[in-house]
C-alpha cells in the first residue's frame, strides 16, 4: 500500500496497560478494513502482530509493530505497542511519531498502572486522544462505574462518543451521540440525552461564535458540530471515549470511522528541529515541498536479514535514489529499497511522503533516535527520551564459541532496544546487562540465545567495593633470599597517609643520599600500585591513599627491581593493615515515584535499607522521594518495590559517591572476600 498525499493518513498508536486488549482491538480494526482475512488471536498465536516466539510464549506483546491498512479512503498507519512497563520503551517510540494515541481501557478491570503512565506520555506530547473501552462482552460490566472511573482519573474531557446497548452476552451494538438514530433502541447504556448535551457543549467551546449561539438556545447543525470536534480532538479539548467488543466486532466500524474522519492528519501538524548549517532552532512543517526529513523510532536486528530501520518523515519525500544524511553519523547514505511493513511482512514501495512511517533495510549504522534528512538541508530534531534502565545482571558465556560471539551479539539486541545497556565494569571485570526489570532481562537473553545461538549463565553483579585507610602508618620490610648463585636483595621504609575521598593514589619519591638507586624507585612504584589494584583487606581496590618511599637499602650483586617489588608491596600491606583500614561501598542516590498510600512503607523500607531520605514532593496523586542509599541494599529493588506498590512504582537513580561501610557489614564482606582468596 503506497500513499500519496500527506492529507490521507492517520497515524495513530494503540496504548494501554498488558492484557487491556490492545493487539485484540487492532486485529478486529484490521479485519473490519480488510487487511486480514480473518481475525488473528492473541490466545492461540494467530495474531499478526504477536509474531515473535516469546510473544507465542508468554501471550503478550514485546515489541511495538506496525499494521497499517485503509478505510474510507484513507491510510491508517497503526502501531501496536506493548503494555507492561518493562517494554514501555516500544510505547515511546511508536508515541513520538503519530499525531494520535488511541488508550484501552479494559471494562473488566478499568484503569490499571500503565494506563495512567500512558495516558501521561500522550498528553504530555500534546497528541490527539481517544479512548477505547475494550471487551463490553465481558460479565459483570458496571457502565457507569467505568465511565466515572476514567473521568474521575483521566479527566473531565473524556466524553463519549457513543453508547453500547446491552454489555456481555447480551451486547447487540453501539449507538452515536454524534448523530443518534431518531429512536434510540432498547438496552442502551447511559442517559443519551445528558451525555450528548455534554458532548455539544465540549465541543462547540472551540469556537466562540459557535458557543454563544449554542449557549442562546439557537439551532447547532451537524456539520458544524462534527467540524468543531475535529478541532476540538486535535487541542485535547475533547477526549471521545467509544466502547467496543474486538470478539463480536461491535463498535469497530464506528471506532474507524472516527480515526478516518476526525483525528489529525500529518497536514498543520509541525515539529521543532535544529538547523545544522545555522545552528539554530527552526520549525519543521509537515509539507511534501520542505527538504526531506525523517526520524527512526525503530530498529530490529536480525542475524540472517540484517537491520530492518523504521522512521517517520516529517517533511518532503524521499524517492529517486533514495539518498538522504544521518545528522548523528555526519554520513551520506542510500538505501536500496523502501519498504511498506506489515507486521512481519515487507512490500516495496516506491516512495514516501511527508507523514508516513517506513522502513529500510540492511543499513547497519543507523540508530534509534537518528534524524535522516536531504543532503542539501541538514535538520536535526532532539533525540527521543526513553527511561534509565536500572536492573543489572553480569552474564558470563556458557562455551568458548559463545565466547566469541557475545560482545556482538549483545550490542546488536542493544542497537534495537535503547533501554538494554551492555557494558564491561572497569573495576570487577564483569560483562553486565542492565534493563527495566528481570523479565526485561529475560525476554532479552532469550533472545540472545535464539538469533544469535549464545547462551549464558547469570548471576548477580558484584558490587564495586573499595578499600582504603584512615590514620596514617609507617612499615619496613626486607626482601632476602639466598639460594645458591646470585641472591635476592631489597629493603624499603615507607609512609602511608589517607588521602581525600575522590583523590586516587599519590607516590612520592623521599630518597635522598642513594640508599636506593634510582632505577629501583620505579619498581617499588610498581609493587604498590599492583598491591592496590589487588586490594588487601578483602581483595577489592586500594583508593585514595598516599605513599612516600623514604629509606632503603640495597646490595650491590643481589639486589634487582623484582626483589624490591616484592619488598614494596609487602611493606604497604603491613603499613595498610597498621592504619585503620576501612571498606567503602558506592551509595546512589535514587528517586522513587508511587501513589501517596505507600508513603509510610516506602519510607520505612528504605530506613531498613540504611537510606537517607534527602528530599520530597507530590505530583498529582504520585509521591515522590529522593533519598541516598548504598547501592548494595537496592540491587534488587525492583522486585520490592513491585510487592509494595502493586506495580505502581517506578525508580530512578544513579551513583553519587563511595562512603565507608559500617563494621559490622563490612566484617561478612571481608570474611566472604577472605574465603574466596582460599578457593582461588
């Protein structure tokens, strides 16, 4: 399906909480239009959005798709996201290209926690809304509770675009507000009349002379109402809330016909950029006459097909020879085909016009986020935001051919999803991935280990400990060793001080008189610094200390710079134990945001975690608490702050600084660090 003019497609993102009907809806929207010719199912794997093996698994979506399809006239691109947070960086993407965000709400269980995250992320972008009700063939469906619920939570604005009649079983059809049938049938839900009157009044505000006519009691016609609603969907005036059933494909005829004839198209719509050549900040129109210009939400990675790269253009076309400049790479590129995907399915398509989302193909530097533009005309738009990830896990190969394929394959699923970070820790050695949460990371291994054949073993990643001293210590030690033949000679006397936190390692040389030659000096340098790096209390690294060599002695046959390393790094250990070592662990500072109920067992959890709350707020009905707490006791937060909040909650946090280890935390990690020694 190509399209051509820019005022023909409706771009729009279907979000909601997991489980709220999402993938269900849209394969009905799908069927309705034509674009399938049957219903797929989420439940028995047929869907043509749940392609994927640990979507068959699991039985819910991972990865944001896109199935476009026509109706009336119109393209509609459509994208279907995930809805459990672990996955919400899909949702971001999808929701920086479309004009509109089509939010579910389940009518059997109501606003759940990523609703309202959602919800948030849509508005907050200034998009179009519109709600959809989904699975009204449920039991036990309390239509007003529901429609209270979502205005109550979501806003005044969410308004009803039409009513079901029946619900459950008994659900026959829905009925419009907008232009309601001069009888209204039996078992309609709701009170029409109030709910319309609502809806008109909404409506008619976007237009001053509308209103005081409206407000006059003189007569509103349709057209003139149906205008204003267009106007009044694109500001957020008015939110339509339309009730559906994906199983008895009831409302979603009337669902398309909205999305077709009252939601924006890309025309009008513009976006703020930044002018290369200029180095300012210009604004980017939605015109197929404007240089091209595009940005990629989306990327997949596959061992076999290559990278499959997915943007929206923002202005101009890009056909011909297909060339365009990646403003992050600074490079020229073309592409050999541009491709029209549905689901997993690809077609050749000759060009793209400004509005529509694409793809290409088999161009391995292109990230997610990059600005794609004319060669003539470098415009760059700000990169999209995605959440920090925040679970760790230090993976370790399973075989020496998996071995040497990790770093790469790690990097490519890395490359499709911005929030999995992969990195080596300067300090433990340990390959470590990092994610929204443990099914995150288990999603992503999996996926390791189907495209790219590695396995791994996992565990959790140590923590970064440090040692160092606190008073200050002289130590001596002399190296002596006859054997037969030429010996072994070498003598040092040291000082060791504490120095301030963040300082690292100072050597200073004090010899005077030659009492050791000064191509010696080096080696005893060498010795300590390989002493630091081993660590002596419990085998992690020496920090922020001072050493000044001061006295020596040295023979002139046996002495050698292997003898006074090796007297040198035994004179620091003596010197180190001698000065009051302490352990130092790294403390983060983290930033917890949840419903105001979970207040006092928030706080009190993290007085159990030895955290120090350092400062407060509220936003909405949220709390928020930034607090400093040593990273070893918030490893494994997540899972905790799950069981607490009921999944409400989300944290951030990062490291701030390293801080002595209490005595009595510190004797288990040096016993633990002392009986590894003995294994080794």
């Amino acid at each position: 399906m190509s399209v051509t003019q820019a005022k023909d497609i409706r771009n729009v993102a279907v979000v909601g909480h997991g489980a709220s009907g999402k993938t269900s809806l849209l394969e009905a929207m799908l069927f309705k239009a034509g674009a399938t010719a049957r219903m797929g199912s989420v439940d028995e794997g047929t869907s043509v959005a749940d392609y994927e093996p640990e979507e068959h698994e699991k039985k819910f979506t991972i990865s944001a798709k896109l199935l476009p399809c026509q109706w009336q006239g119109r393209a509609i691109n459509a994208v279907d996201t995930p809805g459990y947070p672990d996955f919400i960086s899909h949702a971001i993407g999808a929701l920086n290209v479309v004009e509109t965000a089509i939010l579910t709400v389940s009518a059997t269980a109501g606003i759940q926690v990523n609703t309202r995250k959602l919800w948030s992320l849509s508005k907050d972008r200034g998009l179009a809304r519109l709600i959809a009700v989904t699975k009204m063939d449920g039991e036990n469906i309390e239509f007003n509770r529901i429609l209270e619920s979502i205005k109550g939570e979501l806003g005044p604005e969410c308004l009803p675009l039409n009513l079901p009649v029946g619900s459950g079983h008994d659900l026959k059809g829905v009925v419009s507000l907008l232009d309601p049938p001069k009888e209204i049938p039996k078992g309609v839900l709701g009170d029409p009349k109030t709910l319309r009157d609502a809806l008109i009044e909404a409506v008619v505000e976007v237009d001053d002379e509308l209103m005081q006519r409206y407000l006059e009691g003189k007569e509103v016609n349709a057209q003139e109402v149906q205008d204003c609603l267009t106007k009044a969907i694109a500001q957020g005036k008015v939110v339509p809330v339309l009730f559906v059933s994906s199983k008895k494909l009831v409302g979603i005829e009337e669902l398309l016909k909205i999305v077709v004839d009252f939601i924006p198209n890309p025309l009008g719509v513009t976006r703020r950029g930044v002018d290369l050549e200029k180095s300012e900040e210009v604004t980017v129109k939605w015109q197929e006459e404007a240089p091209f210009s595009a940005q990629v939400f989306k990327c997949i990675t596959d061992p076999f097909v290559g990278k499959l790269v997915f943007f929206r253009v923002f202005s101009g076309v890009l056909d011909g020879d297909l060339s365009f400049y990646n403003t992050h790479t600074k490079k020229n590129e073309k592409a050999g085909h541009l491709l029209k995907v549905f689901g997993k399915e690809q077609h050749v398509i000759p060009r793209a016009v400004a509005g529509d989302i694409v793809a290409i193909a088999k161009i391995e530097t292109i990230s997610i986020s990059d600005t794609l533009c004319s060669p003539k005309k470098h415009i760059k738009f700000q990169p999209i935001t995605f959440p920090t990830p925040m679970v760790s896990l230090a993976v370790v190969p399973k075989n020496q051919e998996a071995e040497q394929k990790i770093s790469v394959s790690l990097a490519k699923l890395a490359e499709e999803d911005p929030t999995f970070k992969v990195s080596r820790d300067s300090q433990t050695g340990e390959l470590v991935v990092t994610g929204i949460s443990n099914l995150h990371l288990d999603i992503m291994l999996h996926r390791l280990k189907r495209r790219f054949d590695v396995e791994v073993n996992v565990h959790e990643p140590k923590i970064p400990y440090k040692e160092t001293v606190t008073i200050k210590a002289n130590a001596q030690y002399k190296h002596k060793k006859q054997s037969g033949g030429r010996g072994q000679y070498g003598e040092v006397y040291i000082k060791l001080e504490p120095l301030h936190r963040g300082q690292g390692f100072e050597f200073a040389n004090q010899i005077v008189g030659g009492k050791i030659p000064g191509q010696y000096v080096p080696a005893v340098e060498k010795g300590i610094r390989e002493t630091l790096a081993r660590g002596v209390l419990a085998g992690y690294p020496v920090v922020d200390v001072k050493v000044a060599l001061y006295d020596g002695s040295f023979h002139a046959v046996d002495s050698s710079e292997a003898a006074f390393k090796l007297a040198a790094s035994k004179a620091f250990q003596k010197a180190f134990m001698e000065a009051k070592p302490v352990l130092l662990e790294p403390i983060v500072n983290i930033e917890i945001t949840f419903p105001s109920e979970f207040m006092g067992e928030i706080s009190g959890n993290l007085t159990g975690r030895r955290g120090r709350i350092i400062g407060m707020d509220t936003i909405g009905k949220m709390q928020v608490i930034k607090a400093s707490v040593p990273m070893a006791e918030v490893t494994r937060y997540e899972t905790e702050l799950k069981s607490i909040t009921g999944g409400q909650g989300s944290y951030s946090m990062e490291l701030s600084h390293y801080d002595v280890v209490p005595s009595h935390a510190a004797q288990n990690i040096v016993a633990q660090g002392k009986k590894k020694e003995e294994e080794e």
